[in-house]
C-alpha cells in the first residue's frame, strides 16, 4: 500500500473523492501517450505531467494501492510500444486490459471510483486511441515516405499558436510547426522547411513566393 502519512488527513480531499483523481491520472496517462505519439508540440506533455502529478497526490493522500498504479504503468508502455510495433494489435488488448485492472485496484475497497466512471473511462480512452491516435500512426507512416519538397511552398493554418512551436493545419491534417516568430491561431503560414514530421513555417504574407525550380 502507499502510505499517506505525508500528505496527513486533509479534509478537502476526502471531499473531492478518488473520482477526481482518478480522472487526472489517466488524463495524465493519455497525455503522455498523445505526446509520445505526436511529439513536438509541448501542449501534451505539459498536460500530462499536471495530470500525472495530480493523480499521484491523490494516490498517496487517499488509501492508494501500489499494484494498481503499476498495472496503468503497464498500461501506458504497451501503448507507448506502439510507436516502434505498429501492428502488434495485442499491445492494444493488452494495454486496455491492465488499464481497466489498474483502474479496479488503484484505490482500496470503499475508496474505489464509481463503476460507470471506471466503464466511460476505459470505453473513451479505447475509443481515443482507436479513432484518433492509431489512424495517426498510419498518417505518419505514409507522410515518412512522402518526399521532403512535396510540402514546401504549401499554406495552412495555425490551430495551435506557434511560439516558437504549435499546431497547423495542412490540407486536413495536424502537424507539428516551429517558427522563428509567434505566430497566432487563425493565421495563415507557408512551409519554408521541414525536418522530419516537424514544419517550419513564417506567416505566409511575410513568405516568398515558392519556387518552380526545386
């Protein structure tokens, strides 16, 4: 068990109750993974540390238990291994099976989540990895092979605001941007360069025209 003499009985957690905190530990998980998958954007892993730290506080002030946070441990690095083992779908029953096992047993008995949160949980982050995340992967995959030029010269939009690194839409798709000036959401850029899934972009009234001669 994770001793909680460190934290002593705070009233206001025993208010908030192990659901909270138990929602900001698998945010945290989820985040990370989402920064594993897409990295460079700096958003993911910020969220994912709060949430991470949050879920942990409330694992060590409430009767926490070690063996379920070892399970989303797991968890998180069969989903994680999905980056380098890309259709090894048993990673992904496997991940989602030590993710519902650490969710049962985070908390003792009497201090557990409600079932339905544990349930919508585990069915919302299966449903993320699956409809967001993975059809990421095949994404970069298929942008891995593309040839470094095919992108140069093309305009998007800036989602999340670059300074130095966001977000940009470029025909339909999310990538990771770097600029050497902010740029804000809503803003239109220019690819000028691009190192590996990473584009740097300028603000594409501030761009020269792209070259025929590539």
């Amino acid at each position: 068990m994770i001793p909680n003499a460190m934290v002593g009985e705070l009233e206001w957690v025993q208010a908030l109750g192990p659901d909270v905190f138990y929602l900001a530990m698998i945010a945290g998980i989820w985040l990370a993974i989402t920064a594993i998958y897409v990295p460079g954007t700096g958003f993911p892993e910020v969220g994912a540390l709060v949430g991470l730290l949050v879920g942990l506080f409330g694992v060590i002030a409430l009767p926490g238990n070690l063996i379920g946070l070892l399970f989303l441990i797991l968890a998180l690095g069969c989903f994680a291994s999905l980056v380098f083992f890309r259709h090894l779908w048993p990673l992904i029953v496997l991940g989602m099976l030590f993710q519902v096992v650490g969710s049962i047993f985070l908390f003792r008995v009497g201090e557990r989540p409600h079932l339905l949160s544990i349930v919508l949980v585990n069915v919302a982050t299966l449903a993320y990895h699956q409809i967001v995340l993975r059809p990421g992967l095949r994404i970069q995959d298929a942008l891995k092979r593309m040839d470094v030029n095919t992108l140069i010269g093309e305009e998007g939009e800036v989602v999340v605001t670059i300074d130095p690194i966001g977000t940009v839409r470029l025909h339909g798709e999310l990538w990771s941007a770097r600029a050497e000036q902010a740029v804000g959401a809503g803003q239109q850029i220019r690819v000028v360069d691009r190192e590996g899934l990473q584009l740097k972009v300028v603000p594409a009234e501030h761009a020269p025209a792209p070259s025929n001669n590539r």
